[in-house]
C-alpha cells in the first residue's frame, strides 16, 4: 500500500467521524483495532465506535482540521485541532454549552487498508479549562476608557 493510500484511508475516516457517520468510519478499522485515548486502553471495533459515539454525543457538531498529515511505512500522523460545543458530561464536567478547540496528535497503523492502532493525544487541558471558563463582563469604570 502506497503512503498516499494509507493518507486517503485515514483522512476518508476522519471525514466520515466529522460528518456524523459513524458507519462509514467503520468500514476503515480493523475489527481488532487497539486505541489509546484519554488515558485509556480500548479494545476491538465495537468498544471503540462506542467511545466514538460518546464523543459524537457530549460534542455533536465536532469535527477534526488537520494542518499536517504525515506518512512513513505503515502508519499516519495527523496534526490540527478538535472543535465541538460541549452537550454532555466530559471528565466529569456537565454540559457548558460553549464551544471547545483543542489541539491534536492522531497516530493511525494501517494494515491490509485498514485503521488497526489508534493513538489520540489531545489537549484535554484545555477542553476542561475552556468548559469552566465563565464569562467575565468588565466593569464600566469611566477612567478606564
């Protein structure tokens, strides 16, 4: 497989997670897929589109905007930013209703045209730190103007 296929496949999955359609992002990943996600193992496809819906659940509207996306052999790394709107419990923190943009590092393994390793490396940091963020209105002191 050449390193453009390999790009095609991942940023095809993407594509599919970024418009909602989870189906289609299972057609790219390896029923036996192994992924490292916020701090945590997750074994096999369905375990792993489960987490995928909870995320499609707490941040409905998110989608992925790669700046770089790299090749070498049989793996792919994608570099850009995470943005959704907060709608449920995420590390512990209810629903905000605000918007949230992290950075993120995705290294996928393909085998056989297939996702087979996820690795997520975000900035959940930030998210928490954005979802907690409450809105400071500055006072209306006349000297400051």
């Amino acid at each position: 497989m050449s390193l453009e296929q390999n790009k095609a496949i991942v940023l095809q999955f993407y594509k599919a997670y970024n418009q909602g359609n989870l189906e289609q992002a299972k057609e790219m990943v390896a029923p036996n897929i192994i992924v490292y996600t916020l701090g945590t193992v997750i074994h096999g496809g369905d375990d792993f589109f489960e987490h995928m819906q909870m995320m499609r659940s707490t941040f409905p509207d998110s989608y992925h905007t790669f700046e770089d996306v790299i090749a070498e052999d049989d793996k792919v790394v994608t570099h850009g930013t995470f943005t959704g709107i907060h709608r449920q419990e995420f590390l512990g923190i209810p629903p905000t209703g605000k918007q949230v943009t992290c950075s993120v590092v995705h290294i996928d393994y393909l085998r056989d045209d297939k996702i087979v390793e996820h690795w997520t490396i975000g900035d959940s940091l930030s998210i928490l730190q954005q979802s907690r963020k409450e809105t400071v209105v500055a006072p209306d002191i006349p000297e400051l103007r």
